[in-house]
C-alpha cells in the first residue's frame, strides 16, 4: 500500500476508474489543460485525451445537464464542480433532472458529482460551505463524504459505479492535511458508515473533515472511552450503524460542519431520537455552524466552524449529564 | 355497571385501580370489569377524587348497578392520595427502562450526574455490585460452626440433611380464566350428551391448495365445514333454555390456546360471507388480539358452531368437548403420512403414501343423531378430498 494524501488519493480512484472503464469521463472548469483548480486532474488530459477530460465553460447548469444525458446515453461522466458552493447554479438539473428521471422513465443517471467543500483555511463565504443537505433532501441522488484517504479513493470509486446520480462531497481542508494508507487497484468502500475509535461512554456522529476535529477533541477526556462514528455515506445514512452505536453507549453527539438548521446532522439527531430513544441517557446534542455565512476573517471563521475546543466542552457535558 | 358489548347482562369486578382518596381522570382506568373470559378496562365517567367504593372486587353486579362514587366537586392539583409530596425525580429512557428490568426502585439510588441526576452507569455500578454479593455471599454454613445446624451421624459420614423439597403449589390458586374454562367444561358435560365421530380426511388437496395459497389447512377446513353446516343445519344450532335453535349464519368459534394462561374461542361472525382466504385473514388477527389479550366481549359472542385445531402439535385424536350452548364441534388433528388403499388408474388396489388426517366431531346426541353427523362428517371430506 502507498501513502497518499486525501487528494491523492482521488486523483488515483478517479485514475484507475478511468483506465478500467472507457466509459468514464471527466469535465469541468480548468480541469483539463489547467490540471483542476486544486490539480486533482492534472496529468489526466495528457493520458486520456480531450475525449474524456473535458474542459467546460463558467456554467454549472450546462456541466450537470451534459452530463445527465451523457449518462442516459450509457456513459459514465464525472462532473467537477470547481468549489461546492458553485453547484447551486447547477442545483435544477440535479434536483429536478438527474434525481428524478428513474423514478419518471426508469432511466438510471449514472453521474458522479464531485464537491469541494467545506472550510477553515480563510475562503471566504463563496469558497468554504457545506451544502449537502441541499441534496439530502432530493429523492433520487445520493451523497457520501470522505474523511480519510483510503475511504476518499473506494467512495469515488464507488460513487462513480453506482447507478444512481451520487453527490461527492471532498473536504478542500483535507486535501494536502491528511495522509494515509491507500491500497493499490479498484476497491469500493460501501455507502455505510465506520467506527473510526470505539468507546463505551460517548458516541460522536460526524463525517468529513469533522471526524478528524471529533477524534482529536476526544483524544484524552478525563479517561473517558468515546466511540467516534464516521457517517461516510449521508443518504443512504447508515441507520442501523448509527443506532447500534447509541444503543451501547446511551450519549449522542452530532459533529456537523455545515449550517445547523436542517443539516445532516439534524437527520442523525431526529433518527436518534425516534429509534433509540429508550436508550438514550441524555439529549442529543449538536455542535455545528451557526446560521451565517462563513466569514472570510480567519478569527471569524475559527469562531464559527466547529472547533476541537468546542467539541471537546460538548463531549463533557454530556459525559458528566 | 357499563354494558360491556351487546348482549352482556353482568359483569365482574375484577380489580379496582383507583382507591378511596385517589385522584381519577376523566377517562382515565378505574376498573377491570370481567364478563366471560374478558377484561375489560371501565374508564372513569368523570373526573375526580374517588369517594367511595360500593362494589368489593369479586363480586358480580348487574349493568346498570352503581360501582363507586366520585366525589366531583374536588379540585385537580391536590395531591392524590397515593401520590408523594416530595417533587418527583426524572430518569432518562435509558436509566427507567433498565431499572423496570431489573426491578430496581430509583428512589433509592444515589445518582452521579449533574444535580444527582441518576445516570446510566449509576445502574449499570448498582447490578454490578449487586452481582458481586450475590456471589460473595456465604454458602452453606460449615455444619461444625453452627449449633442448629443438623449435625453429621459420624463425623465421616457423607450424611448431610437433604435440603427441604421445594414447594409446588401455587398460592395464587387458579386464574379467573382458568376457573371460567373449568365451568364451561364441566357444564357441558353435565347438560349435552356428547358423542364423537371420526372420519379419516386424504388431505393431498388441501396440502396443494393451502401451499399455493401460502396458508394453514385450517382456513380450508373451516371455509368446508362452513359450506357442509349449510346442508346439515341441525349442527348449526343453539340450546336456548330448554329450546333448540337453528341458525342461518355460522358463527365460527376458533379456539386459540393462551398457552399456560388457557384457551379462548373468539367468534368469526358471519363466517358463511368470507372465503378461505378472508377466514384466513380474520383468524390470523383474532389469535393476534387474542394472544395480546385485545379481544372484546363482543369478539367472543354468539358463536354457533366451534373448530379446535390442536392437530399442530403433533396429536391424532381427541374427544372434545362442546361449547355450550352450540351442539357441534369439529376437532383437527395431525396431518400425518400413511400407507392406504387406494384406487389405481385400471381400477386395481394400489398402496400410496398419502397425508392423511383425522377431522373428530363431537356433537349433542339432543339436538341430532349419528346417521347426521356421520353424512355431514362424509360431506366434508368429500368437500376436502375434491378441493380445487
């Protein structure tokens, strides 16, 4: 096995899908000749020729909507939005097309969808949300969220081979911070979530650049034995690996970088309070964005994104309740 | 006294939930009233503080008789009598439901958590050492240490005092179901006079049918008993009083064992109305409320002719015993492969293995008489043995 970083990692799942299958193509804004604004494809263009990496005008609604046909056509695209926070010009295709065109004709949309997201690194409100619950909340499309660089390269992997429209979300702060073991090869990681630490006393639920924040905050608490869930998949969720997890250790906290209202996390904490509330020994809390943009100031930003220190104070309440 | 489903002329009471000083809902459970082999829950007419009780638990009353008196013009908010002043501690889901498990009061139980809160792993730390005492707890007294202990004949001796036999009887005596099901049983026996008829059913068809449509025989059985009760209508009837009475629609009464607790036999009105699959359906959901314990007085009414299936347990013939007022009753047992005589393709004898089962009507030899009960036992089987 080799050390990647996470970024790596996608470059590789996305390389090796590509040299298996000539369905696979790559299209997006300075993914071509550029190498992608964060070179997750740099070299592809050299290797696998204008045919299959794509570089495509400033227009999200154009890529999607190119895309949901391509893969009606029996194709297998995957679409780089250039910053998460860009998908929103290409929301209607993906909510109103590609989410439904299999419950409306039977179609599968075949698409991938991949996301940078997330902040913490001073992008500003433009270059640094977390927008999927937007999709959550749309039958038909999945997402999935990598925290690791072995789970960045098989969820990839995994998303580009699942029939369904599948919403990749890459945490841009993991990119070059995260290294880690990946294996050789095509591998898929299952849409299901992972105990990344077990414990007895705790459960924190959280995915993406949260299960870093949740493991480090939960590191040393007085001795405390946390169990640290890492949600991988957020429609599907994982239901049954999220109530066995609060099943045993009775304490729920939800770890969620995005927005607090309607968020994924939102989702965990209702499901946890309707199937496992016989269990539970607490309230089930949240540590998540407040409602507002993410500011460009970096002691602003720290001040809103969930912090190691905020998350840390949450686990001990709960612990001590 | 409410009236407890159509027909019930009384009822008893079983078990007050409220006493004297109690505080009492509108709506809320007072008593457990009994008819038949039923409880039901009597919700409070009014709201307020229960004055007094006129009739003791026991005792049977008719409907309409006075049962308590709430004293209305009480006010909500004053503690009930069974109620403590102290403001009532709050436990988790989590923490309540193991303390349920394991019987243990919370009162009692210095909590850890913020405030004293009572936490899981208080309960959790409370069986465990619970657990440890149980175990450390001294076994049997060395016989030399105690003065009242037995001593040995010899001090080599392997005598040792046998440990007192266990007591078997219950002190809880016999269940209200029980007790109604030995009276039924008993009565029946003292008024009809009861004979029993077998016949020896190929049940191949039923075998087939029943499969394809992914159910029990007994669906089959009753849908042809039902059809056969339509010719051989003096099995479709009641002693009313001193009266014998015929009925135009079957009534059918399914025995459901309640396991140690009894039997039940709830009543598929109108059983003439539904095919095999709708009885099917209706019997399924009657032995659910009927095991859960959800059956009305109603559910267990006017039954006009009775199907017992202890068959399922592996028995090949039974004698049983009828249902007061009805006349009949259809036992099912075993479907059990044998070795018979039948007809081959050039009209010779052949031996073939078959699944035979063994249908038993017992019937009130009042009402009718063998040569009818032995047509209408020849009706179905010949309804089972053609079933498409």
């Amino acid at each position: 096995m080799a050390t990647m970083t996470y970024l790596q990692a996608i470059s590789d799942g996305l390389r090796t899908e590509m040299r298996a299958d000539e369905r696979v193509f790559v299209m997006g804004e300075d993914i071509g000749v550029f190498g992608g604004a964060f070179k997750v494809t740099d070299g592809f263009l050299d290797e696998f020729g204008p045919t299959r990496v794509m570089d495509t005008p400033l227009a999200e609604s154009g890529i999607v909507g190119t895309a949901v046909g391509a893969a009606v056509a029996g194709l297998r695209p995957v679409c780089e939005m250039q910053f998460a926070d860009f998908v929103s010009c290409g929301f209607d295709q993906l909510v109103n097309v590609a989410g439904k065109l299999y419950y409306r004709q039977g179609l599968p949309v075949n698409v991938t969808v991949r996301l940078p997201s997330g902040g913490g690194f001073g992008g500003g409100p433009f270059h640094s949300q977390n927008p999927e619950a937007w999709f959550m909340h749309a039958p038909g499309l999945k997402v999935v969220a990598p925290s690791t660089p072995e789970d960045a390269k098989g969820l990839l992997i995994a998303s580009i081979r699942d029939r369904n429209p599948v919403l990749y979300m890459e945490h841009k702060h993991l990119y070059r911070r995260i290294k880690g073991e990946v294996p050789e090869g095509a591998y898929e990681t299952p849409f299901r979530a992972r105990v990344a630490r077990e414990g007895t006393d705790l459960t924190v639920l959280a995915y993406g650049a949260m299960v870093h924040v949740a493991l480090e905050a939960t590191e040393d608490l007085d001795g405390a034995s946390v169990e640290v869930v890492d949600l991988r998949s957020l429609k599907p969720l994982d239901e049954e690996a999220i109530l066995a997890s609060v099943r045993k250790t009775s304490k729920a906290l939800v770890v969620d970088e995005a927005n607090r209202t309607c968020a994924a996390g939102a989702e965990v904490a209702a499901l946890i309070a309707e199937r496992a509330f016989e269990d539970l020994d607490g309230p089930v809390r949240r540590v998540a964005t407040p409602d507002v943009p993410i500011p460009f100031s970096p002691p602003l930003e720290a001040a809103v994104l969930p912090s190691v220190e905020r998350v840390r104070e949450a686990a001990r309440e709960l612990l001590e309740y | 006294m409410p009236q407890m489903g159509v027909s019930a002329a009384e009822g008893t009471l079983a078990e007050w939930r409220k006493q004297p000083g109690d505080w009492v809902a509108y709506e809320e459970t007072i008593c457990l009233i009994s008819t038949d082999k039923i409880d039901t829950d009597v919700p409070s007419p009014a709201a307020g503080r229960v004055a007094e009780l006129v009739v003791p638990e026991g005792e049977t009353v008719e409907v309409g008789a006075v049962l308590a008196r709430i004293a209305t013009d009480a006010r909500p908010g004053e503690p009930h009598a069974s109620e403590r002043v102290v403001a009532p501690r709050r436990y988790s889901p989590v923490v309540a439901r193991m303390a349920a498990e394991h019987g243990i009061d919370l009162e009692r139980v210095a909590g850890t958590g913020r405030d004293g809160r009572v936490r899981k792993q208080d309960i959790v730390a409370l069986l465990a050492r619970e657990q440890e005492t149980a175990q450390d707890a001294p076994s049997p007294a060395p016989v030399e240490q105690g003065e009242s202990e037995e001593p040995p004949l010899h001090i080599e001796s392997p005598y040792r005092a046998d440990d007192p036999a266990p007591v078997v009887a219950s002190t809880e005596g016999l269940s209200r179901m029980r007790r109604a099901i030995g009276e039924h049983m008993k009565r029946s026996q003292e008024t009809a006079a009861t004979v029993t008829t077998w016949i020896e059913v190929d049940f191949s068809r039923v075998e087939t049918v029943r499969r394809r449509l992914g159910m029990t025989a007994l669906p089959l059985v009753a849908r042809a008993t039902i059809e056969s009760l339509a010719i051989f209508g003096s099995l479709n009837a009641t002693w009313d009083g001193d009266t014998f009475v015929r009925h135009d629609a079957v009534h059918m009464g399914i025995a459901v064992s309640l396991g140690e607790d009894g039997l039940i036999v709830p009543i598929i009105r109108d059983s003439q109305d539904l095919s095999a699959e709708g009885l099917a359906k209706r019997i399924k959901d009657l032995a659910r409320r009927a095991r859960k314990g959800e059956l009305t007085p109603d559910d267990v009414r006017d039954g006009t002719f009775t199907i017992t299936n202890p068959g399922q347990f592996g028995s090949v013939m039974a004698t049983p015993i009828i249902h007061q007022p009805q006349v009949g009753i259809l036992d099912i047992e075993a479907v059990v492969k044998r070795p018979v005589v039948v007809t081959g393709p050039d009209g010779e004898d052949v031996i073939a293995i078959r699944p035979i089962c063994i249908l038993g009507l017992s019937w009130d030899h009042r009402a009718l008489d063998g040569a009818q009960a032995a047509s209408f036992l020849a009706e179905l089987k010949q309804r089972l043995e053609s079933l498409v």
